[in-house]
C-alpha cells in the first residue's frame, strides 16, 4: 500500500471491552527494576525502584479517550499515598525499604488521580521538636504492595519503642476524581474491597498510639479496625507463642512445596519479631514471662529452634541453586542463633530449653551441609565432626548416612593418604 493512501484508525470503532484491553496496556504497565529491590536512602528521594511504561498523552486525544481511559488507569492502577511527618525517623526505615516505590517527587504526586488510600504516620510531637513548615515525606505506591509496606514498618517496629508513640491516620478515597466528567470510582469502595485495603495493616502492624480512619469506609469495620490496631498482640504471651507457631508451620509448610525464598522469609520474619520482643527496653519481655511462665518459655524457645532449622533448609536449598555471599552468611548467622538459644540463660535468668535428640540431630546436620556446600578444604573436619554428631543422635538416618559418605569422599579427595 503505498503511503498517501493510508488511512487513520478509528479507534473508537472497537468494542469497549477491546478498547478497555488496550487502555490496560497503554495505561497500567509497572514493572520492577533490575537488581535488588531495596532504596538505599541516600539515594531518596531521586530515584524510584519501579518503572513504568505508561502512554500517558492517549488521554490527550479526546473527551470520550480521555474518561474511559482515565477509568480504566484508576481502577487498575490504584495507588496508595504514604505521608510520613518529619518527627518520624526515616532514616531506619528508608534505608532498608523492600516496598516497590512508583515515586517519591511530590509534583508527580500532585499529579495523580488514582489514590485509593492516604496512609498518614505522624508522631509525638510533644515528645520531638518539629517544623511545622516542614512538608511530610511522602512515598507513591501501588495498592498491591501494600502488603509489602506493612511488613517493611512491621519489621522496623521490631527494633524500637517509638511505633507505640506514633498516630496513624487512613483515608479510604482521595485524589480520585478527574477534572470533570463522572467519578470512575462510583461504588468502587464495596465491603470487599475497604477490607482489602486494611487487612494489610491488620496483618502486620498493631500498637500505634492512636488510629484514626475515614473516608468510605463502614462505621462497624472503622471501629473495629481502629480497636484491633490500637491493641498490642506483643503484650499477650498466648498471642505471641501462637504467632510464632503459625510462623513455622507456615514456613515448614512453604519450604516442603519448593517455595524456598518464601519460606525463608517467613521463618525470618517471625524469629525476628522474638528478638526484636527480647530487646525491648520497655520491659515486655519480662511481662510475657510474668504471665506466660514457664509454658510460654518451653513454646517460644520449641517454635524458635524449629523455626531456625526451617529458615536454614531453605537458605541451604537456595544456595544450591545459586551460590550467594549474602545468603551464605544468613545462613550461617541462622545456625549460629539456634545454637545459641540452647543455651542456659539465653531465654530468661535460670531457663534452659534442650531440644529433643532428633532435633538435636537436625541442627548437626544442617551444620554438616552447610560446611559442605562451601566446599572450603579447611572444614572438611568440622563438617565431618557434624554429620558424626547428627548421626549419634539419630544413628539410622538414611539421609545422615548418605550424606556422612559424601563428606567422607570429600574428605577422601582434598587427602587421600587418610
């Protein structure tokens, strides 16, 4: 066909629904960076983690363009605005922030018509000097890595006191409508979807100092979100051992079906929670004990062990499939921690937990891999020292044996005079 015979196409002769696909692909495409997820913060805030590839100047084309494609981009593309007050102290956090971050540049985020959620985090200002001149932080993310979010504020919660000080504030609607023509988001705010969007931060963070929630949200699930937000699972022993439980029977459940990279975060993620409950300063571990007693003490210290034995299963089944420096050390730090957990003192003042032989057994032998898998000659001793010690615990293990004889030929090899 030659060039001045061709022809515009009538893109509004299409179906809706054909329309509504290539709106999807024009206007809702986020994709990950390459490399490691984590925003260093002395990058913050020029750079993003997430890419996008979005044909924006479609909607420039016309009204009718412009409303459904509009419609589309927000209800696919819904976007939650995270605010953080100046008080907070950022620096922990965005130093190790896993969450997928769209932008941080307040222009852009002026610019966006798809907020679903505005997640305000504001502190003690009693307690801290602040300029009220100063503009909050304020992070763009997509509503499907909210999650995410929760768990990364979960996780520096861990290590220090002050989330107990902070108020949270969410906004279910804002920022939605576009600058005329009818509200794509009519209805949208169902029971399912304001659920949704607040079951993240009842998933995995409790204990701030005040909640507050509006917006379209129902009056029953505000005051029920806001109580159970409000409490503090840390201050109940039954709640913490049973969390705990849940933590390693999840990651067990997770490393027996491949899922090793998950596995290994979740038993990550709830041994931390221990230690981060143990380091307090507040005095909660001791309340835990006071009420919990000894029966608290004998759970916390099972789930713990086993859960250590988890996480190093599936760190030892990530590095064979791929070596990593990183992983390695975890791994190694992983073993250590369970270790050390057996001994006197570890978990209160004249407490010893000691795990049963077959356990004991367990810990020897995941010692004995890992020495193996590093193939290092200088711990071709050690690592035969293990799997003998994992063997007198639990001396007609198939895969001990097995596993004992491969480190006999590797020892074999590095000096076969022996």
């Amino acid at each position: 066909m030659e060039a001045g015979t061709l022809q515009p196409f009538r893109f509004l002769d299409l179906p809706r629904e054909l329309r509504d696909k290539i709106y999807k692909i024009c206007l809702c495409s986020f994709y990950k960076c390459p490399g490691k997820q984590v925003l260093k913060a002395s990058l913050w805030p020029e750079r993003s983690n997430l890419k996008c590839a979005i044909a924006i100047s479609l909607l420039c084309t016309n009204k009718q363009i412009y409303h459904e494609g509009f419609e589309v981009m927000v209800k696919t593309n819904r976007f939650v605005l995270i605010e953080f007050e100046d008080v907070i102290p950022l620096q922990p956090i965005l130093t190790n922030l896993y969450t997928p971050i769209v932008t941080v540049d307040s222009k852009a985020i002026d610019r966006v018509k798809g907020v679903v959620l505005v997640v305000h985090i504001s502190g003690d200002t009693q307690a801290q000097s602040r300029d009220d001149s100063t503009a909050p932080t304020r992070i763009l993310i997509l509503a499907r890595d909210l999650e995410i979010f929760c768990s990364d504020l979960a996780d520096f919660g861990l290590h220090c006191e002050d989330l107990v000080r902070w108020d949270l504030s969410l906004i279910l609607g804002s920022s939605m409508r576009p600058s005329s023509g009818p509200d794509p988001l009519t209805n949208f705010y169902t029971s399912k979807v304001q659920r949704e969007l607040l079951e993240p931060f009842l998933t995995f963070v409790r204990g701030f100092k005040n909640v507050h929630i509006h917006g379209n949200v129902d009056q029953e699930l505000r005051t029920s979100v806001c109580y159970q937000l409000r409490r503090n699972p840390d201050w109940n022993a039954e709640e913490v051992s049973r969390d705990l439980e849940a933590a390693n029977e999840k990651g067990y459940r997770l490393l027996h079906d491949g899922e090793y990279k998950d596995a290994f975060e979740t038993g990550w993620r709830g041994a931390l929670r221990i230690e981060g409950l143990q380091t307090r300063r507040d005095g909660t571990w001791n309340m835990l004990i006071h009420h919990g007693r000894r029966s608290f003490l004998d759970r916390i210290a099972h789930a713990y062990f086993l859960t250590r034995l988890n996480i190093a299963d599936a760190g030892l089944s990530l590095l064979r499939i791929e070596t990593d420096s990183s992983l390695s050390l975890a791994v190694e730090y992983d073993l250590h921690l369970a270790t050390v957990s057996l001994q006197a003192g570890h978990w209160s003042q004249g407490y010893q937990w000691l795990p049963l032989d077959k356990e004991l057994a367990m810990l020897h032998h995941r010692q004995a891999l890992f020495l193996r898998l590093g193939s290092n000659p200088d711990n071709v001793n050690a690592a035969l020292q293990a799997i003998i010690a994992a063997l007198y615990k639990e001396p007609d293990n198939p895969t001990m044996m097995r596993d004992r004889d491969d480190i006999i030929a590797w020892k074999l090899s590095i000096d076969p005079r022996e």
